[in-house]
C-alpha cells in the first residue's frame, strides 16, 4: 500500500447535524449526498464524508458502540495564526468543542484543537519554519 488515502469517511449519529455543522458552521459544500452518506467538494485533496454511525460499523466488520480517545486526529495547516484563531471560532459558534485553544505549541507552531458535534478531534496549525507544508487552504 501506498501512503495515501483515497477518501475519509466519518460515522456520525445524526446525518442532519453533521451537515449543518460542516456546511453551515464551518462553510464546507457538499458534491454529493446520497442520503446514507453525504461527500464533500474536496479541492483536489482527498474527499471527506459522512455515514450513519451504525451502517459504517456494520460495512467494516465492527460494532458503533465506543468511548474516549480513538487515536485518531485530522490535521489541518493553515498559512498565517490569524486563520487559526479564525477557524478555532468559526468552529466554536458552529458547535464544536475546544479540546485545546489556540495558542504557542511546544514546537515552535502556533495552533488549536477541537472537537466536532460527533467527537472527531481537528487539530488546526500554523508554523513559519516550514515552506513544504500541507497546507488545507
């Protein structure tokens, strides 16, 4: 396998919710909504989507039910503090919860972390050492 991945799918408990959240909270457009999944127009980069908690458990073998930590963070590089902090509110007022403000990081960056209506974990960043970073926008 190559490190890449083809699309990221999110199991959410209300369809209705995660969408005004991303769409409405954070301005994300929707290119497809299939009823039982919904993708987002993704520029170019890897397609991000929604499916019902219970029938994604079920596709991929597992059970839905589940708590704490999942080991999983989105990652999303920004080219100035000032878009952070942004988007850290832009979050904030569409629901999210702030796991962990905006602020200096131990490395020299500058970011944020929060947490969707779903609980999926975002972690917004910033750093001017770097030229060749995977900037989101």
């Amino acid at each position: 396998m190559k490190a890449h991945v083809s699309s990221i799918l999110l199991g959410v408990q209300d369809m209705d919710r995660a969408k005004q959240f991303y769409t409405e909270g954070l301005g994300w457009k929707i290119e497809n909504d299939y009823g039982v999944s919904v993708f987002f127009a993704s520029d170019g980069a890897s397609p991000v989507g929604f499916y019902a908690r219970e029938g994604l458990a079920e596709q991929v073998g597992t059970v839905a039910e589940g708590s704490g930590f999942s080991g999983l963070v989105m990652t999303y590089v920004v080219r100035s503090e000032a878009r952070v902090d942004a988007i850290m509110e832009e979050a904030h007022k569409a629901g999210a919860t702030v796991l962990k403000p905006a602020g200096a990081l131990p490395w020299g960056g500058y970011g944020g972390t929060f947490a969707d209506p779903d609980g999926y974990i975002w972690s917004l960043g910033y750093s001017a050492r770097g030229t060749d970073q995977p900037y989101a926008e």
